[in-house]
C-alpha cells in the first residue's frame, strides 16, 4: 500500500513540475529554473522508492537511489535563492540589497557543501525495508537528527514565505513550507508526502503569482521597507 503511495505522490509531483514548466518556458527565470529541479527532483524521490517494489533489493535498486540523494544535496538549499528571488520580483527593497544577496547566496552554498560532504562524497547506500517499501539509505552520519540542509532550507522557505503573506496577501509559500516543516517531523510517511507536496505546489504556484499568472486578492501592494 506505501509503495502505492509513493508512486502516486510521484505522479502528483511531476503533474505540479509539468505545470511550472511550462509556465518557465513563456517566463524564463534562474529563480524558476531552481524551483522545477527540486519538484522533479521530488517526484524522482517518491518514484525510485516505488519502485524497490518492482527491483526488490538489488542492485538495480541501489543505482536508482544514488541520484535521489544527489539532487536533494546539490539542489534542494537553491529553493532559499528562489524564495529570496520572489522577493526581488515583487519590489521588496531589502531583497534587492547586494549584502542580504549574497548571504543568502553563501548559506545556500554552505548548505550545499555540507549535503555534498554526506550524501556524495560519504554515500554509503545500505538497503533498508519498512512496511513493505524498499529503499537504499545512506548509512553515514556526520550528525545524528534529521538533515541540516533540508531543514535550514524549509525555515528560510518559512520565513521568506511569511514576508510574502504580509506584504502582498500571498499565503501559499509559507503554507507549503509550513506543512513540509511539520509533515517532515511527523512518523507517518503519508504526512511527509503531504508536506512535500504542498511545499512543490506551494513554491510553483508562488513563482506563477510572480510572473503575474496568479491574483491574490487584494491586488499585490509592496510595503515600505
């Protein structure tokens, strides 16, 4: 039955990258770009595990795991760019500061050198079966706890999502992250789908509104900064 979960919230997810697509290719955008690695990125996630149901453990298995954790290290902190990137967009001025910019810019890279140091450069894939789902872990840990570089990521995404809700009435990047926050820490596996899920949907449809495809109600309207 989670296999099936999987599989279907694969599907969900390239659904929400398809619609992203093809709204980057009439509004081409880096920040975008960032955004649609991370959803297909998600849905290769949920799809590879589906299909240890298919592979059993296996080698096959194994190498259809190795680019999940590849992905979630080099391009999952670009969604803290993207989010600050929404706010250069919409006219926020201190997202426009060169300084606020680059800091951003060097703790998404930080986070990206710590993700490659765990899950590239120490990957060390063992198979693990739980409820009948079978996947490919990596069995280092620099720390013990959920993922630094995911979390950090989901609590800028958080913050710079509230920023948008206040300013110009748009909830649903901080929505999204806010699920993925509390979905991520929750044992239940369809709860963590709900949370990824929501914060693809979340992110897309936010880089949408940006591009002027989207209304919130009212009609967007920068506060002094």
């Amino acid at each position: 039955m989670q296999n099936i979960i999987f599989l279907v919230v694969g599907l969900i997810q390239l659904i929400i990258a398809f619609i992203g697509t093809r709204n980057v290719l009439k509004h081409f955008s880096w920040y975008a770009v960032l955004v649609l690695i991370v959803v297909y990125g998600l849905a290769y996630d949920n799809l590879s595990i589906a299909s240890g149901a298919v592979f059993g453990v296996s080698e096959t298995t194994r190498l259809l795991n190795v680019p999940r954790y590849v992905i979630h290290a080099l391009f999952t902190p670009g969604m803290m760019i993207a989010a600050w990137g929404i706010l250069r967009w919409k006219g926020v001025k201190w997202a426009g500061n060169r300084l606020w910019h680059s800091l951003v810019c060097g703790l998404a890279t930080a986070l990206i050198l710590l993700g490659s140091y765990v899950d590239i450069l120490n990957l060390t894939l063992v198979p693990n079966e739980t409820n009948g789902v079978v996947r490919y872990v990596n069995d280092f840990h620099l720390f013990r706890g959920p993922p630094i570089p995911a979390v950090l990521t989901i609590i800028v995404v958080l913050v710079l999502g509230g920023v948008v809700w206040r300013k110009f009435k748009w909830p649903w990047m901080f929505v999204g992250a806010l699920l993925m926050f509390f979905g991520a820490a929750a044992p239940v596996i369809l709860l963590q789908n709900i949370g990824e899920i929501a914060i693809a949907a979340g992110l897309v449809t936010t880089i949408i509104w940006a591009n002027g495809g989207l209304s919130a109600r009212p009609a967007p309207v920068a506060q002094p900064s």
